[in-house]
C-alpha cells in the first residue's frame, strides 16, 4: 500500500478533527438540554402560571407534564397536569383547557 501524501494527511487530520469536534458539540448540547428540562419545576416557575391559561402556556413555562389525569362531567372536560421530580410534585387543575387551580409541594 503506498503512503499517503502530505497534503491527504492533512486531510484525514481535519476530518478527523472536525468529527471530534461535531461529538463535543453534540454532547455540550444533550447536556445542556437535560439541565435546562430539570431547571423549570421551580417555585418561580409556578407562580408565572395564572388562572385561565391554557395548556400550551402552562406546558411553556412548566414543560411536558410527567402524568395527565382527564375527566368529564355535565358537558365540562377537567384535566390535571401533574409533575414530578424526585419528592417534589406540581397539580395544575384545567376546566375546558383553562387553569382553575394550581398547587405544589417543592422539597429538595
């Protein structure tokens, strides 16, 4: 097999440092995105949500909610989002898409 030329070396050098560089970047940004999901059940985070916000805005502030409990009655859909992390747990109430009540216990 015949060697390969400088400037092919060079080549594979760059490619290789490129990929290595692509991995870090990629690990850098799972990181990032797990923190930044674990950060937004926090007290403040539950005071920004208000009384007839919907799900959308609430899924905004708080994310995705760990578990949804729905129910019916006399023409009314009742929906509760509920978080969990670790002991702490976050029960926002929604009548018709809409926040009725809003409760939590934070504990570390």
């Amino acid at each position: 097999m015949r060697p390969l030329g400088p400037q092919k070396n060079q080549k594979v050098k760059t490619m290789k440092n490129l990929v290595h560089s692509i991995k870090l970047l990629m690990l850098v940004s799972v990181i990032g995105m797990l923190v930044a999901c674990g950060s937004k059940l926090t007290p403040a985070n539950l005071d920004k949500v208000q009384n007839e916000m919907t799900t959308a805005q609430v899924e905004s502030i708080l994310g995705k909610p760990t578990e949804i409990k729905t129910s019916g009655f006399m023409g009314f859909t009742a929906t509760t989002y509920v978080y969990k992390k670790g002991r702490t747990e976050v029960d926002i109430s929604f009548v018709n898409d809409k926040v009725m009540t809003k409760s939590g216990s934070f504990e570390n």
